[in-house]
C-alpha cells in the first residue's frame, strides 16, 4: 500500500472522526461495501498509525481512540480551503476569545499544507479582510465545544435557561444540533421533561453541564436543523409584531428579505402579499419595516400603537435630517 492512502480509505477516516462510534454495518452501508471490506480497511488503518477500537455490543462496531499519539490530520484540497476560510472568518463571528486563537490555528495549518495548497490557502488569507462585529450577544468557545461533544456523543445536557422576561428554569434535555443564525447560536433540543422538541439561544444557557447520561437519538420533525431552526423562529413569540401589505409579487419581496424570513410572506393575488415581522425590540423590527421601505412599492402597516409610535418618531427625525 503507497503512502497515499486510497479514496474509500479517507471516508473511513472521515467518518470514524465524525461519530463517536459506528456500528459495521454503518460503515458499510455508507461505504456501499461488505462487511469484509470494512473490517479489512479497518486494518490497513491501525497499520497507519490510526488507533481503531473495536467496540462490544449487539453488532459490534468501531471508533476511533482519541490522544496525542494521532497520525497528521488529513484533508483533501475543498476542506483544507473550508477550514482556512472558517479560521480567517472566525474572527468576525460572536464566539468571544477566539480572534488570537483563529490566528495561530491558520499558522500551524499552513505549515502541514502540501505545497500546492499552501499557495490557496495563503492567497485566501491575503485577501481576506475580516470585519469584527460586536453588536450581539456572545457565546464562549469552550460552551459551543461542550454542547457540540454532547450533540455528537449522544449525551444528556442539564443547564438552567434565562427567559426573555430574564426568570431562568432548569431544563434538561437530550441535544441535537447547534446553529448559527444572524449572529446568534442555537441548540436544538429535545426537552425531557416538556417531552418536546425546543429550540434554545446558547448566549441564555447557565452553566452547562454534561451529565455523563447518554440517550438514543430521536428524529427531528424537520427535514434538516436549518428547517427547523427556520420554523421556531418564524413561530416563536415576540414582543413585538406586524403585519405589512406590500403592493409588491411574493417573489419579488422574498428575494429583498433576510434569507430567514422568506417564509413570513404570504401572496395575496399575483400582484400583491403580506408580511409577518416579529422582533424582541423595537430598533430590530424598525429595521425590517425600513428593508421593506426601500422596495419600489406601495405598502401599509397594521402595527401595535407603541411600535407605530416609534416608527414615526425614527422616521419623522430622518426626515427632520433631510430637510434641514
């Protein structure tokens, strides 16, 4: 066997480094081959240096030991590029501490680099400027790194959450994924004792804790974390809310919005739709009534009187601006 290893050989890898643990026939299926085929790469990987444990059980299966003693990362040419691309970009994000510890990850990968993905990799970073923003709540590193093990090791997180109204509860559940949206983090879900799948901002999670309890993955009713994530916040509660006609197609106004809120547009006739906007505070949603303004259409407001009073207070000082 040369020193490169074969392409179904770095699947395996890949999927080994994924998982926690994976059953053979797992493997298998994933890999379209038998049995056989898994046990023997299997092999040709311990005799790489990579340490494969075989695990007991129903079917048995495999996973692969952590330590300091690991052979060198591998990655093909996309994923070098992805992950220089998500260290330059790190910085700009709201995870707290980060920014140093981006730099110095980026260093020590240029230097394994094989020459012809050096030169990618270091043209990406020369070009890249990123832009640190700071507007929004912040999660800690080592919290995204705790509740991420716990989604990938199947295990039970118990926290105590603060609510919007600032009262916190203790919640333990079995998590699924975590998300990135508009500058914020979620955890997906599934609350044990509301027996019901939630969706949580990881900036109001107090003191995590993996509780060493592990748990049978439920499905999620969505078709993917981002669907979900999508449709809890469309659904959720918010303080404020309205409802804006725009004398505008559906499809026009649903390429002008946040890629999040597409799904708040309803078409009333081909030439018209209603939007559903809903925010926290009143400088947010006053700023998707103004992405709305900016639209070459007619539109009305059906709004709450304070939330009205408010947009005629921000936009009545614009108009002070311009006229004098």
């Amino acid at each position: 066997m040369t020193t490169t290893l074969p392409a179904r050989l770095l699947r395996l890898l890949s999927l080994l480094q994924s998982r926690r643990e994976w059953s053979g026939g797992e493997l298998a299926d994933r890999l379209e081959v038998t049995g056989r085929t898994v046990r023997r790469d299997i092999d040709r990987l311990r005799e790489l240096g990579y340490p494969v444990e075989s695990t007991t059980g129903t079917a048995g299966g495999y996973r692969l030991a952590s330590g300091k003693n690991l052979p060198p990362l591998l990655l093909d040419d996309d994923e070098a590029v992805a992950v220089a691309a998500g260290l330059l970009t790190a910085a700009s994000g709201s995870v707290t501490g980060i920014e140093e510890s981006s730099i110095r990850a980026l260093a020590k990968l240029e230097q394994v680099l094989p020459t012809r993905l050096r030169g990618r990799v270091g043209a990406l970073a020369c070009a890249t400027v990123p832009v640190v923003v700071r507007d929004g709540p912040q999660v800690d590193a080592g919290t995204l790194a705790l509740i991420g093990a716990a989604c990938r090791d199947h295990e039970v997180l118990s926290f105590d959450y603060e609510k919007r109204g600032g009262a916190a509860e203790s919640r333990r559940v079995e998590p699924h994924s975590l998300v990135a949206v508009r500058g914020l983090w979620y955890l997906i879900a599934f609350d044990r004792d509301r027996e019901d799948w939630r969706t949580f901002r990881v900036d109001r999670l107090i003191r995590p804790l993996a509780t060493g309890r592990r748990f049978e993955p439920r499905a999620l009713p969505a078709e993917s974390p981002a669907a979900h994530i999508r449709r809890s916040i469309i659904d959720a509660p918010y303080r404020y809310s309205a409802r804006v006609t725009v004398q505008a197609p559906a499809e026009t106004v649903r390429e002008h919005l946040h890629p999040l809120l597409p799904d708040r547009v309803a078409p009333i006739d081909e030439h018209s739709c209603t939007v559903r906007l809903g925010e926290d505070a009143l400088p947010a949603i006053t700023r998707r009534v103004l992405d709305l303004a900016v639209l070459d259409a007619a539109f009305t407001i059906d709004a709450p009187d304070d939330l009205r009073d408010h947009l005629r207070s921000r936009l009545g000082r614009l108009l002070d601006v311009l006229s004098g």
